[in-house]
C-alpha cells in the first residue's frame, strides 16, 4: 500500500459563467482538502471565453493555499485556433500539464505531464510507453475494472496511478454537439445553451428512463462515480491519487468526506450516507469497478442496478 494517498480535483468539465467558476475554485483553495487541482478548458474551447478572465487570479489563490496546479488540454483538436491554444498553454506554463487528447502528448514528450481520465490507458505496457515519453500520473479510464487497475499498477512502477473517485463518467466527445442541437441550434451558433444546465442535460429514453446526460459534445453517465468502500484494494494495489470530478454541488464537502475516508476516520457506509445528503438527486453507482455495468451500485458484495444504462 502507498505511504499516503492524495486527492485530486479535476478540471470543471460544464460550462459556468465566469464569476461562479472563479468563485468555485477561490473556495477550493481556502477550504477544500486536496492537493492537485486541475484547471482550463478540457470540453469545448468556446467556453475560454468565459473563464480566461479569471484564470490568472484562480491561479494566484491556489498557489497562496500550496495547491498543487495543473492546466488540462482540450479532449478533442478539430481547428487550428485549438492546437494553437494547445501549444500555447504546453510552451508557456511551467507547470505541470493534463493531457485530455492524443495530439497533446507529443508535444509533451520528454517533459513530465499527467495523463487524463480521457486517454485510453487500458494496458501496463501503454502505461509504461506513456512513463517513458515523461508521464508523471496517469489517471486511469472510469470504466476499468479493479482487476485490469490492479494488473496495470503491479506490471508499471514507473508512474503514480489515480483513479476516477467520484463524479458523472466521461463517456465520449464528438465534434458536434447533441446538447445545441437539442436546443435547435447548431454547434457553430449554440448561443452557449449548455450553460443553462451546469450539471449537465439528462437524456430520457422513450419510456422515460434515465439514460445519459449531455454536456455540450461530450456525454457523461447520468449516475454518478462514488468509490468508498473501494478505496482500500486501490490502495492496495498502488493507486496513490484520487480524483473528484467537479459536479454542480458542495465539492468542499466532497473533498471533506473523501479526506476523512482515506484517513480513516468515518467508514464507508457513513461516505455514502453524507454524498447522498450533498448530492441527492444523482443516483451513485460503482459498477465499473466491479466488472458490472458503469451504472450498477454494489453494496458490500451485494450487485445492484441502479439503472439499466450509465
């Protein structure tokens, strides 16, 4: 088992208006217990307009509380202005970097970075090709299960794991975008619709039944990633990091549950019980792990579906 074992906030993947996302991430830094804090632009670039504003004060205040700071890329480069902001961000920053797409990592070859949830890391052998070319952490896909993580982490030594530890699971991204066209608008003049549901739009099926939930182009589960009970194999089997995924709640209150699981101080059970009165109208789910459907809750060896579907 790692000595310590740390948390990690990953970027805000929905579209806030600018003050809430500087407002959200100046509250982090004064109260929330993690020590990596991934910032920027990972969904869709249009959004920068909203949030460079802030980004230089963001950066300021997290630094003031000895948070560790990380720039995340966008998860898919379709024009130019893209792999420019790409390159920009990469030649610029002394810090470090997340990379959410495959055309970030060859520009950070050579050159410690971390590697998103988003990058198909399913192997010990990609593992440690993405350690050689200067991955520092490699935050593992949502959807593996304990056997794959533990079979990566025990064959690759060479680079810190984190896993995906609670929030709605990235799925895909696509180049147009569902949650405009859902609106009756295209991509190219989405008026920014996605912003009136900053957690997200939830898809029903015909007869009604929670399905996914739209996030401009990109699709996440409609429960919601919660590993408590869990987090002792991880550890067990070397993953060091543990990553909350911000969600349109109280994410200092997340980070509180999560730091007093991991030292101990409140058991699974109680995790549950207090993410359920911060986040309760998501249903949670584990299922990935346990080699189940993303979207199954298995309590204590007992298997159940939450849902039919993520």
């Amino acid at each position: 088992m790692p000595a310590t074992a740390s948390l990690t906030l990953g970027p805000v993947l929905y579209l806030w208006d600018g003050p809430k996302w500087r407002d959200f991430y100046f509250r982090i830094a004064d109260e929330a217990d993690v020590s990596r804090v991934v910032i920027g632009e990972t969904v869709c670039s249009k959004r920068l307009h909203f949030t460079e504003p802030y980004i230089a004060d963001v950066v300021e205040r997290l630094a003031a509380a000895g948070k560790e700071i990380v720039f995340s890329t966008l998860a898919m480069v379709t024009l130019e202005r893209e792999s420019q902001h790409v390159r920009n961000l990469i030649e610029t920053t002394t810090n470090l970097v997340e990379a959410s797409d495959l055309s970030a990592l060859g520009l950070l070859n050579g050159r410690e970075h971390v590697i998103g949830p988003l990058i198909n890391v399913y192997n010990a052998a990609t593992a440690r090709l993405l350690a050689s070319r200067g991955a520092q952490t490699i935050c593992l896909p949502p959807e593996l299960p304990m056997t794959s993580i533990a079979a990566i982490a025990s064959d690759a030594r060479e680079v810190d794991y984190e896993v995906f530890a609670f929030g709605r699971m990235p799925l895909a991204i696509s180049a147009r975008c569902a949650h405009a066209r859902s609106k009756g608008h295209i991509k190219d003049n989405c008026q920014f619709v996605c912003g009136e549901e900053p957690d997200g739009l939830p898809v029903r099926t015909l007869d009604r039944q929670s399905f996914l939930v739209l996030n401009g182009v990109q699709t996440v589960s409609h429960t919601c990633q919660m590993l408590a009970a869990e987090l002792p194999s991880l550890r067990e089997a070397d993953v060091s990091r543990f990553r909350l995924s911000p969600q349109d709640c109280d994410m200092v209150a997340i980070a509180e549950v999560f730091a007093d699981l991991l030292a101990d101080r409140i058991a699974a059970e109680e995790a549950v019980a207090r993410v359920g009165l911060v986040y309760p109208e998501v249903p949670l789910s584990n299922g990935f792990l346990h080699a189940r459907e993303g979207a199954a809750w298995v309590a204590r060896g007992r298997n159940t579906a939450a849902h039919a579907t993520l």
